[in-house]
C-alpha cells in the first residue's frame, strides 16, 4: 500500500456537490483538528498526516503505535485505511476537556474492494465485512469493526431522505453539539454512500456554521481592504473606540461578577460603552459624518471576538488575516 491523500470536502453549493443530497444521507459533525490517517505497508503500521506520511516523532503517530486496537487492525484489514481527526487545539476551542489529544475516525476506505475480512465482534461473535466492490465503506458497517477494536469514531448525528439545504442549515447552527461545552461546532460533513458525482468521483460536502463563517468572511474582507486602502467608515469608528482597553475592561467587570463571561454579554456590553462613552467624540472628530448602526453593531462584534477570541471558542489563528494591530493580543 502506498500515501494515499484524503479527499478534499466540498462545500455543499459547489459542481463537485452536484446530486449529493438526492438520496439517504449521513450527517457528521465536523470537527476542527488535524486531519490524520492509518494503514498498513508489508504487516507494518504507516500512519499519515493530510499531505505525507508521518515518520514515526510526531505525537499522533506515537498515539496510534501504542494503541492495541489500531495496531491490531491494521494487521486483521490489510489494504483497509483509517482516516480521522486528531483532536488537538486548532480555531475551536470549545470542546470538552476529554476531546483533546484523540482520534476521531471519520472514515474507512478499502484498497482492494473485492476482499472479505473476518473479525470478532465486541459479543465475541465472528462476522464478516464484505466489501463488495466499495472503496468506502458505510458508517453503519465500520462502526462495529471500530468498536470490536477499541477505536474512537466520529458518530452520525442523523440520517436523512433527499435533506433541502436549509435543513442541512439548521444541524450546522443549532444542532452540532457533539463533544461542545458551549454552543455549536465548526459545521456538519454530509455523505451519500455510494455517491458518485458528475466527474466519477466520490465527493462528501460541508456545512457550515453560520458564526464561523460570518467570522472568517468578514476578517477577510477587512484584510482586502487594508491591503487596498478602502476601509469603510464603521470599521475605522470601531477600530478607534473599541480599543484593547476598552474590551478588557469590560471582560474584567463581568468577569468579577459572575464566574463566566458569556459572549452575548460580552458583545452587548461593549457595544453599550463604545454608544454612550466613545461614539460622541468620534463622530465630532470625523465632522458627523453618515452613519450605518447596523454595520457599525456587526463591526462592533467583530472586533470583540478578534479581541477576545477565547470567550467565543476561537483562537489568534482565526484573526491571523485582520488588518488589527499586532498588540490587541
């Protein structure tokens, strides 16, 4: 068996999506880790990051060399990989404790779609995987296998006929809360097994989540137009009263008042300080000009979470491409 890249997961309005969703579809969270894989060359274990194979130093193929199961695996499934999410702090900083420094299977796909395997089930009961001419295999079909071997899996949130798109919508906004301590995750992958797209290629799709992106839309337009001198009005107003020191300031005084800082709290209240303490002066200094309070709120939020990112389950990378100033962190 040689490296075999993991596909790319499209976005679900995209060609390579085209048809997807018109049959019976499993729903996954996505989860925000690093993209790692395992398999066998000559009786021997390989494990594999998206791009190469891992050469045995980094921590994920120390983890999958000491782990029984996925040892034991790749020597019963010759020619079967396993691809998964090793769980350690990327943007999402929300999980629960217990998710960090883990592997998440996502996916099992066969090298050779014509052979049957032979394993003992978690009851002690002999069965058989018949790959019958897959290349990946179904949840419903690799979830035993991982489970008779001790192997985290990625579960399905739902199962669902010919889903419109604003059902997809709502189990990325609302429903994604597996392994979350607060709120939603980064979004869902949605499969069809057996899907073949327009290009003769399998192609799962993504969702997702309407914060996220709304987030990462809005910094990298904020980035355009730094680099191209446009930046409008409501930013510069909020780029120059919603300082560092303002937020902090308000993220001591909840803080000191309750044991949590809630986003929403945050968010309202230093939307209400910029109103009443600063917004005065800046429109005196910028000689009243016009004034979009609804772009200006959006603005207002944005800047919060780039200020204090880990109240809202992100981190610096996500504000890594914003045209703020290197010393708001």
């Amino acid at each position: 068996m040689v490296f075999i890249r993991y596909q790319h997961v499209e976005r679900i309005n995209t060609d390579e999506s085209m048809g997807l969703l018109d049959g019976t579809c499993h729903i996954f969270p996505k989860m925000d880790g690093s993209n790692m894989g395992v398999y066998s060359e000559d009786s021997e274990i390989r494990m594999m990051s998206r791009n190469r194979e891992l050469d045995g130093s980094e921590p994920f193929a120390k983890f999958a060399v000491a782990h029984d199961g996925i040892r034991r695996f790749v020597k019963d499934f010759p020619g079967m990989r396993l691809y998964g999410e090793w769980m350690v702090p990327h943007t999402v900083r929300s999980y629960v404790p217990e998710v960090w420094n883990r592997w998440f299977v996502f996916d099992m796909t066969a090298e050779f779609p014509d052979r049957n395997y032979t394993y003992i089930g978690v009851n002690g009961e002999e069965r058989t995987l018949d790959c019958d001419g897959r290349t990946y295999i179904p949840y419903e079909e690799y979830v035993p296998i991982l489970e008779a071997y001790g192997i985290d899996y990625i579960p399905c949130i739902d199962v669902l006929e010919n889903p419109a798109p604003e059902c997809l919508a709502e189990y990325a906004d609302v429903k994604n809360t597996w392994m979350m301590s607060t709120g939603c995750g980064e979004g869902i992958v949605v499969k069809r097994y057996g899907f073949v797209n327009a290009y003769g290629r399998t192609s799962w799709a993504k969702v997702i989540n309407v914060e996220f992106a709304s987030m990462s839309k809005g910094l990298r337009v904020r980035n355009w137009q730094a680099k191209h001198g446009d930046m409008p009005l409501e930013y510069t107003l909020i780029r120059e009263g919603v300082t560092p020191d303002l937020v902090n300031k308000e993220y001591e005084k909840i803080r000191e008042s309750t044991e949590k800082v809630e986003p929403g709290r945050l968010l309202g209240t230093v939307w209400h300080e910029f109103f009443h303490e600063e917004l005065w002066d800046l429109i005196r200094k910028h000689k009243n000009p016009t004034v979009n309070f609804n772009v200006l709120r959006k603005e207002c939020d944005l800047m919060v979470k780039v200020i204090r990112p880990e109240v809202f389950g992100l981190t610096k990378l996500d504000v890594r491409g914003s045209c703020c100033p290197d010393d708001i962190h």
